[in-house]
C-alpha cells in the first residue's frame, strides 16, 4: 500500500477504512495492539493509524502513546 496523508476520517466510516487496510480482523479478534506500548485496541482506546518503517501501525489513547508515537513520525 503506498503512503498516504489522511487527516481524519468519520466515525462511520472508520470500519471500511479499517478493513481496507486489513485491521479490521484484527480489532475484533483482539489481537489488534498499540505499536508503543502492546495494549490490546479497542473501540473504546483507539486513537490514531499511522506508517512507520512501511508499516501501517495503530496507537492507543495513552497521551505518553499519543508523544512517543507522534515523534516518530513528525
């Protein structure tokens, strides 16, 4: 998948955007986890998607998650 720059996505639209990047699968199993600190991820803790190392990786709503994350990518 090519990178690409997405700001924000609707609500109702995040299981779509999800499935068409494969995770979707995974949030429901629970085996979908913060590429930060290995927290399970859930609907309730989701916070952001982002690429790094060319791999689309997923963070939790931990604000330490939330800087630690950001300032891989920034």
């Amino acid at each position: 998948m090519r990178n690409k720059e997405i700001r924000a996505i609707y609500e109702g639209d995040l299981d779509k955007f999800l499935d068409k990047l494969e995770l979707l699968e995974l949030l429901e199993k629970g085996e979908l986890v913060c590429a930060v600190c290995n927290e399970k991820i859930t609907r309730d803790n989701f916070r952001f998607i982002f690429s790094e190392d060319n791999e689309i990786k997923v963070c939790c709503n931990s604000i330490q998650c939330y800087e630690k994350a950001i300032s891989k990518i920034a």
